[in-house]
C-alpha cells in the first residue's frame, strides 16, 4: 500500500521481500475464504480493535472499509457481504486479488526483489540485506517496514527484526499469540476419541460477554472462530492468573428451565446417554465433553447435569504458541511513532502493519488496519520527502 501511494506521485519504489514469493501470508489469509474487511457499522468496526482503537482509528478514517471496497474493485475484483456482514471477493480467494494488484505496482515501475532478508544497518545508515548471493547494501531516502508479526513464521513473519529495532534503542511491546487455541488437560480417552471434532452451535460466556458460535477440539485443548473472539481476554487473565475458566453453554436456544425438565424427565428403562440424546438432542462429543468436564459422579447428579449443559466450566491452562497463531499481538509502540507512522528516533524510517503494537479478532479487522497503515505510511513518506525537499 506504501508503494501504491508513492508511485502514483511518481516516486521509484523498490520492495524487498525475505521470501521466494511475495504476499505469502496474504494468500493464506486467504485459504479458507478471503475475509478482506466487515460491513459493520464503521463505528461498531472502530471497537474491534480495543485498547488500540485511538491509535488505528486516524488511519482507519482515512481508509475506511468501504474504501478499501472500492480499492479492490478498482483492481477488477468484485465482493459481496456474508450473512456474517464480512466482506469478501466473490471468488472467495486471495490470489487474484494478489495477483492484479501485483501486475498494476510492476506497470507503476514498483520493483520486486525476492529473497532478500533484511538485516539492519550499516554505520552509514544503508541498508543490509542477506541474499543467495550474499549481503547486499542499498541506500534509500525513505525506508518504510512492513515485517509482520511473529504468527506463521514459515511464510515469512518471523519477528527477526525485534532485536535489530531493540538495538537501536526503540521500544517494543513483547510479542504474543492472537486468535489463538489454548491447552485444556483432556484425558488420553477423550483426546483420542474426539481430536477434530467440532462443537457446533454453542455459546460461551467470558466475563460480561457471551456469543455463539462454533469450535473444534483439538489434540491440546480447543480452537476454532468463537474461541478467537475471546482469545485476547482469556490471554491476558492466563497471564494474571496463570489459567483461566469460561463457561461452554452446549444448548444456547434452550432455557435452562427447559433443559431441567427434560432431563428430570422419567427415562424409564433408557441409559441416561440415550435419555440425553432422544430428549435434548446431546450425543456425541457434546455428550461426552459433559462427562468429561464433570466425572461420573456429577454427570450422574441430575440437577448438576441440566446446570453444566447450560454453563460447562472449561479450564484453559495456557495459550498455544505464537507460531500457531493467527495473528499477533504486541510490536513496536505506537509512542515511538510520529502520526505519519515515522519512528521518532530514526527519522526517515515508518513502520507498518502487523509489526505495530495492536491487535484486532479475525473478521477482516486484521487486513483492514493492514491496509490502512501501509497507506498512512506511505503518505507519510511522501510528506516527510518532500519537507526535506523544501527545506
């Protein structure tokens, strides 16, 4: 995006990527559906991104969703909105987009060059890149640093630059993991019976806020888009607390007083397993997560049962690692940064996207605040240039 603004006023961009290919974790963004932005109310849109929401907000104003819309369909890509009120291109995929958006930089004189890992600086403030060839130095008038976070390193966002950046002295909130699973200490039994099982149409409750949704059980614990949505909180009262416990409703369109009166109701000759799946519909890893969570003592204690199928009390122990994350959170503080993105302590230097000190839940929240810091950056440039230039 700071290319496309710098070459539009006829600034000659190059672009160094550490990987053999660009845009790697853009295209797996990409691979289940490629949610590129919401339809949300825009100020409904601002509050995704929470306790960062002053700092993106300036950014996001002047790039808002249904700009970058009408950016994308300007690239010959057309989008509709899910019933979710995600956007997406009508395709559903990311490399088309990619791939116009590629042709129209390379036509604007934007040159590519692959496999150049960037390394620091030199004493005369040029630039070093590890190449198959070896180290290479470049002299720039402007650098602007889009290095990602540190989820997915194999595409390319390693988090290699926090030491290179620590080191000269600018100040870096520690990496974590967002959108992220987390650890539950399943038994061997149900881990092995029920890995990649998927909890459909239930609810959880964390703290004041519930939603519905769906989640998969994995081999460690849980994951999946509802416990994204809370991902942030249960992190950080992991990190307080050293664990942390939300409540799984497996019913959520029934009332807790429905859900009594079934259960309670006589059964007769049936096991209480065959009772919970004629009347309220519960089998399968539904019904065995109750007699996981519970014990066969609980789950065989009636009233216990109804009160747990409303609100079953999950301990997660720990976030998984970054490295499986879908995004991060954490990056360079947005104090060290002037309101054009510059680093206040290395002027001539912006930073942008995921390398920034915010986070946002999947939902096209995380490409929206992308696209829009690559733009403010790249204005900033522009602006920061021509001053100079003045001056």
């Amino acid at each position: 995006m700071a290319a496309e603004i710098l070459t539009q006023i006829g600034m000659h961009v190059d672009v160094y990527d550490a990987m053999p290919s660009v845009g790697r974790k853009f295209l797996m963004a990409g691979k289940g559906g490629m949610n590129i932005t919401h339809a949300e109310p825009y100020a409904d849109f601002l509050t995704r991104y929470g306790t960062h929401q002053s700092n993106l907000e300036p950014l996001l104003n002047s790039f808002t969703p249904s700009d970058l819309r009408e950016w994308i369909h300007e690239l010959g890509i057309e989008t509709f909105v899910g019933t979710s009120g995600r956007v997406f291109p009508t395709d559903m995929k990311a490399a088309p987009l990619l791939r116009a958006w590629l042709h129209r930089l390379r036509e604007n004189g934007v040159i590519f060059h692959v496999r150049h890992r960037w390394c620091g600086w030199n004493t005369d403030s040029s630039l070093r890149f590890d190449t198959p060839l070896g180290e290479r130095t470049v002299t720039a008038d402007a650098v602007v640093l889009a290095l990602g976070g540190g989820s997915w390193p194999q595409l390319g966002s390693d988090a290699k630059w926090v030491p290179v950046l620590t080191q000269h002295g600018i100040d870096i909130e520690p990496l974590r993991p967002a959108n992220c699973g987390f650890n539950i200490a399943w038994s061997t039994h149900f881990r092995e019976r029920f890995v990649g099982n998927p909890l459909k149409s239930v609810a959880i409750t964390f703290g004041k806020i519930r939603q519905q949704g769906e989640c998969i059980i994995t081999e460690n614990g849980i994951e999946g888009g509802l416990i994204y949505a809370f991902s942030a909180a249960l992190r950080d009262e992991i990190e307080r607390n050293g664990s942390t416990t939300l409540q799984l409703d497996l019913l959520p369109d029934w009332t807790l007083h429905r859900v009594h009166d079934e259960v309670l109701h006589p059964r007769g000759s049936r096991s209480l397993s065959s009772h919970l799946q004629s009347r309220l519909g519960l089998k399968g890893v539904k019904a065995n997560l109750l007699r996981e969570v519970l014990g066969a003592q609980d789950f065989n204690d009636l009233h216990r049962l109804s009160n747990a199928i409303k609100s079953l009390p999950l301990k997660l122990i720990s976030a998984r690692p970054i490295s499986e994350a879908i995004s991060s959170a954490g990056g360079v503080k947005f104090k060290t940064l002037d309101e054009h993105l510059m680093l206040r302590k290395m002027p001539g230097v912006f930073c942008a996207g995921e390398m920034l000190d915010w986070e946002a839940p999947t939902g096209g929240y995380l490409l929206s605040a992308s696209f829009a810091s690559g733009l403010a950056a790249g204005k900033g440039v522009q602006k920061w240039l021509s001053s100079r230039h003045h001056s």
